[in-house]
C-alpha cells in the first residue's frame, strides 16, 4: 500500500466527517436527534525492518452521542411531570368555578335563606312568599349548572381517554415496526448502529412516556419491549399489544381502559395506569372530580331534606300542614355489567347528617351482604339479611345472586335532581301547627309557651284539642284530657318549665298556677300571621347538620373550595417544580447530545481542509508516478 491509497483513505474519511457534520447541521432542529461523530482509526501498518509505515486511516462506525442513564431518567422525570400538568389543567377549573364569589354556589344559599326570613318577617305576605319560591329555584338552578358544569368536565376527561390510548396505540405500532427494521438494518451491516431510526424509536417512547408511564427494556437483537400499567406488556420485539377505551363494568357511565386480548377486552385497574396524561386524568377523576360532585350533591340532599323535615312540622295558609318543600334525589345506583339484568336494590338515606362524600359497593357471596366504603375500604356485613346500614344509607331490600355487585353513589345526583316541590305561596308552611292558650278565667300566675311540634314522624293526633285542668284544690297536680296515646293522663305532677308531651307537641307552663286554672293546646286555625316555623325554617341556616354535625351548609361548602383550592395550589407548586427538573434534564442531555452549531461549523471547515489535504497528497502521488514513468 503506497501513498495513493493513504492518500485515498484520508479523503475518504474526510468525507464521512463532512458528511456526518452536514447531517448533524440540517437535523440541529430535528426533535429527538441526537448529534453523530465518525469514529476512525489508523490503518495496520507495514513493517519494512527499519521500522513501521503508516498505511492511512479507516472508518470504524459512525456514533451518536447518547446516555442511556440520562435518556431513561428523562423518561421518568416527562412522565411525573405530564402526569402533575393535566391534573392540575383539570382541577384549575373545578377551583375556578368554586371560588368564584359572585357565581359560586354560597351567595345563591344566602339569598334563599334571607328569602325564608323574609317570609318569617311577613308570614302573610304573598310578595315575600314568591320570593322565596324564586330563590327557591334560583337556588336549584345554581346547583344544576354546577353539576352540569361538573358533568362536562367529566364527558371531556372520556374523550381524553380515548384519543389518548388511540395514540398510544398508534406509537405502539410504530416502535414495533422501528423494532423490525432496526434488527434487519444491524443485521445487513454486520451490527452497525443504524443511528436515526434509534433517535425516531427513541423519541417515539418519549412522547409515550407524555401519555402514560412506561417501562422499557431492551433486548440483545436490538429490539426494546415497552410494558405500561404494573408490567402489562404493550410492545415485545416486533408484535404489538392492544388497549381499548371501554365502558367501565363497574361504573357503565363512565370510559375506562382495558387491554385486548384475542376477542376479550380485560379492564385495567386503574390506580396501576400510573403516569403521564392519561394517569393524570384518571387520578383526577378518582381522587378529585368524583369528591366535589358528590360534595356538592351532598350539600343539596342535606339542605332539601332538613328544609322539608322541619316544612312538614309547619302549617300553611291553608290551615293544612305543611308538605315536602323540595324534592330530594334519590341515590345513584349501577348494576355491575356482570349483573343478572333482574337484579336490584332497594335503598333510602336514612341520615342526611351521616352522608360522606365517598361512593360505596354492595356486594354478596352467596352468605353475606357487604356494604363497602370505597374511599377506605371500610365495610359492614349481615347474614344474608336486610337492611343494611352504613353511613346514613340504608339498603332495605336487594334481589341480587352470589357474586354480583352495585356501585352506590348516594349524593352523586344530588345537585342535578334536585327540585323545587312547591309553586303555589299559600302551601308555604310558615305558621306552626299548634295553638296554646290560657284561660281567661285563670286567677294563678301561670303561663303557658307556644309550643313546639317534636321532629317526625308526626303524630296523627298532633292537632286534637288538649286539655290541662289544674287541681281544685290546688294540690300541685294537673290533670290532661284529650284524644291521643297516653291521653286521659290524670294526677300529673306539676314542675314550672318542664316539658309536657303529648300527640307529638311539647309545652312549657311556668309561673304558679291556681286550683282550677286551664291551658289548652289545639289545632292553630287561622294562623296566617304566624312565623314559628319559618322562624326555625330560617334557623336551618346556621345549624351544624352536615358531616357528622360538623360542618353547615355554607361551611360545608367552604371546606370544599378551601380543599380544592389547596390541592390546586399544591398542583400548580409541584407541577411548576416537576416542568423545571424536567427542562434541566433536558438541558442536560443536550449539552451531551445535542447539535452546536459553531461546533459543527468549526468541524465543517476541518473536516474540509482535511480533504483538500488528502487531495494533495493523491495529487502529490499521481506527480511522482508520472517522473517515475518519465525516468522508464
């Protein structure tokens, strides 16, 4: 080998550099490149006895710079971080919606309530009266729009799931076909890198790991598996497997995500589906949407069963007693899709005060029902009988076979089924229905209260006339007559200010009584004037009657945009933080891989003085020979 074939070398691998340069140069904005570098080496050289020459230069591989260390940390960094920003894009507009202070829900509240003040005010006014029924509805509108701004966010997080695993099917397939033709393309060149169709697979599983998290591992032929969920294979070698969007067995309303298998689609759990854009909006819905719609539902379940609880203890113009004022929604229930079709439950809230915001799953063995809180697993369990009871629902009767289950959404539609019952002013019950009187004829100091009607159910003798006669002589007892259980109740012992009970009212007397004096308790006919129950109507407002007695209407819901807030800041602080590690490891890969283009420009002309060089000395060579064959 002479001088023209080290000539020949040096322009050869001269130009492998400035081609390999002016490739890195045109793919500097290619996402996903990473920058390439020719590795070269010296040819053997020849040994003549006095010493070794030099025979040129030769190109071992062209390759990219890469670290695998850094590329499979930034996975895991993109998919933290897609996973924190779609949650807290989702929850910024639950938190919008609350928080806002002249169309969240808490003015529409306090307007109603001053609605029933009013009326406690000018219990006979028929203005007061239709103002009351308006902000009634006011009120119910309130809650719908915000179920149904709820409900659409919910519809959008289904249509994200679905474009979502029909991309990550999509990138599936491509990584698997990538697979194939990078084991053919190492394979024809004797097991040479084929550098871009690594950096397209590369960025391929990147923009996967946006989706959802994934797990990669890497084979000897070249080949990556990609697993997703907890190890549920997606891409092994060049074959493919399926996701599916699919309606949830457990819940037919709402999408979920299942994986194909031969003509079965088998549901995923979705807690493992952890990662990325679609981890993110499933926990959202689970942890965050699911809690505010069944917060609000239960806000408007508890309002509207207390306000008709103490409606149906008043009297209304009509001098009839008072009827439901709202009309409660009932519990959501969902058979499993595995369900007998004749299947069913039969189930009330027995306590609105006992509601949590969690949903609940029965289910039975063939021995026992269970009744499970989902929120922590905690359940109860009877022998095969009914009811049964937990956190103020109770199931009263089920026709359900072994191994069967419902999920209970007991507040769910509490805000999008709730109603106003009443249209007409006169049937407001805002007058008690119970009158007390004291003789006129009575000569003792003794005073009788209005009156008070106990909590329901009503005693069917609550309006017949009662009588309290006190002893002649006066021996300190009094004696009862009327119609009603316990009734006549003669020698009663007189206390001053003890409850006296009978037909579902209590009355107080005070004072001292004279022998013979009489009290009477009886229908209140007439009463338009009267304000006693719009009074405790009114009183509703304040009263502790949520969460066990901790918390009112209105605190009550301002616990649930102090939570959601929290979490939304809390969201928008960590997914700020997890955008920044992902940036600076992004930053740190391309200060390893990515193309400089002064670098590159600096290697162009390097590169190019290097092949003018090896052009010379095959100029230089070609001389030589021609005086070689001049000298012939």
């Amino acid at each position: 080998m002479g001088i023209l074939s080290t000539g020949i070398s040096g322009l050869s691998t001269a130009q492998a550099n400035l081609l390999t340069t002016s490739h890195n140069i045109s793919n500097a904005d290619t996402p996903g490149y990473n920058r390439q570098q020719v590795i070269q080496t010296t040819n053997i050289p020849q040994s003549l006895g006095t010493g070794f020459i030099g025979q040129g230069v030769q190109v071992t591989t062209v390759q990219r710079i890469y670290s695998q260390f850094q590329v499979t940390q930034s996975l895991q960094v993109q998919t933290q971080s897609s996973q924190l920003d779609s949650q807290f894009t989702q929850i910024k507009q639950i938190d919008d919606m609350l928080a806002d202070a002249s169309s969240g829900l808490s003015p529409s509240i306090q307007n109603f309530f001053s609605a029933v003040h009013d009326v406690a005010a000018n219990p006979a006014e028929v203005p007061s009266r239709q103002a009351l029924i308006s902000n009634a509805e006011a009120l119910v509108s309130k809650f719908q729009a915000m179920d149904q701004r709820l409900s659409d966010i919910r519809e959008g997080i289904d249509q994200q799931i679905t474009s979502n695993v029909t991309e990550i099917n999509s990138l599936a397939s491509q990584i698997a076909d990538l697979n194939h033709n990078i084991r053919l393309a190492e394979g024809a060149s004797g097991g040479q890198s084929p550098n871009d169709m690594l950096d397209q697979r590369d960025n391929l599983i990147n923009r996967m790991s946006q989706l959802i998290n994934t797990d990669v591992v890497r084979q000897g032929d070249g080949t990556l598996n990609i697993f997703v969920g907890n190890g549920q294979s997606l891409v092994v070698g060049t074959e493919t497997m399926t996701l599916s969007a699919m309606i949830s067995p457990t819940n037919p309303e709402e999408l979920t995500v299942g994986f194909v298998s031969g003509n079965n689609t088998i549901p995923l759990p979705e807690s493992q589906l952890r990662g990325g854009n679609l981890g993110g909006i499933l926990e959202f819905r689970r942890n965050t949407l699911d809690e505010a719609q069944n917060s609000i539902g239960r806000i408007a379940i508890g309002l509207a069963q207390d306000f008709n609880n103490q409606h149906r203890l008043g009297q209304d113009l009509n001098n009839n007693l008072g009827g439901n004022f709202f009309t409660v929604p009932t519990p959501k229930v969902i058979g499993n899709a595995g369900n007998n079709p004749a299947s069913n439950l039969t189930l009330n809230i027995s306590d609105t005060n006992a509601l949590t915001l969690s949903d609940y799953e029965f289910t039975f063995d063939g021995t026992n029902y269970t009744l499970t809180r989902l929120s922590d697993n905690s359940s109860v369990s009877t022998p095969g009988t009914v009811p049964v009871v937990m956190d103020g629902i109770s199931i009263t009767a089920a026709t359900i076979n072994a191994n069967e289950s419902f999920l209970i959404k007991p507040t769910f539609n509490g805000a999008k089924n709730l109603s106003v019952n009443i249209n007409d002013t006169a049937e407001i019950a805002a007058a008690a229905p119970i009158r007390t009187n004291a003789a006129v004829a009575n000569t003792g100091s003794g005073t009788i209260s209005a009156g008070t009607v106990n909590p329901l159910p009503l005693d069917p003798n609550l309006q017949q006339p009662v009588t309290i006669t006190f002893h002649t002589p006066a021996d300190g007892q009094f004696d009862v007559t009327g119609v009603g259980v316990g009734l006549p109740a003669n020698n009663q012992v007189y206390t001053a200010g003890n409850n006296i009970s009978f037909n579902g009212f209590a009355v107080q007397i005070d004072g001292t009584p004279a022998a013979g004096d009489v009290f009477t308790i009886g229908p209140n006919t007439g009463g338009s004037v009267d304000n006693r129950n719009a009074l405790l109507l009114g009183g509703l407002q304040t009263q502790k009657t949520l969460a066990g007695s901790a918390a009112s209407y209105q605190s009550a819901y301002a616990q649930t945009i102090s939570q959601i807030g929290n979490r939304t800041r809390e969201l928008e602080v960590t997914s700020t933080a997890q955008a920044n590690l992902l940036s600076q490891t992004l930053q740190s890969i391309q200060s390893i891989s990515g193309v400089n283009l002064d670098e590159e420009a600096a290697n162009l002309l390097r590169y190019q003085q290097a092949y003018q060089a090896s052009s010379k000395v095959i100029e230089v060579s070609g001389t030589l020979f021609d005086a070689l064959l001049r000298i012939g």
